[in-house]
C-alpha cells in the first residue's frame, strides 16, 4: 500500500478526521443557510430600491 493511503486511513481512523468531518458538515450547513438568507434578502433589497426609484421625478 502507498504511503498516502496509508495516511489517509490514519486520518480517518482517528478523532482528528471525525472531528474535520463534522466541521466540515457545519460549515456546509452554514454556507447553505447564508446563500439562501442572501437570494431571499436580494429579492427585498432590490424591490426596496425599486419602489424608491419608481417614486422619484424624471427629469
């Protein structure tokens, strides 16, 4: 076997790897909640300013 396969399997045999495991799902969780909060929050932000736009004078 290869040497980086066996460090790999080290790495996932110990707490080292199970606790990037579980950082990485939250911070996969943590980017999706964002993403989504942004494409919500765009959509209002965007129609703010465009009610604000539509109300002033052309000139």
């Amino acid at each position: 076997m290869s040497k980086i396969s066996l460090n790999y399997g080290d790495f996932i045999q110990s707490e080292e790897g199970a606790t990037a495991t579980e950082y990485a799902v939250m911070l996969a969780l943590i980017i999706i909640v964002c993403i989504i909060a942004i494409a919500i929050m765009g959509n209002k932000v965007n129609n703010t300013f465009q009610n604000m736009a539509d109300l002033m004078p052309d000139n």
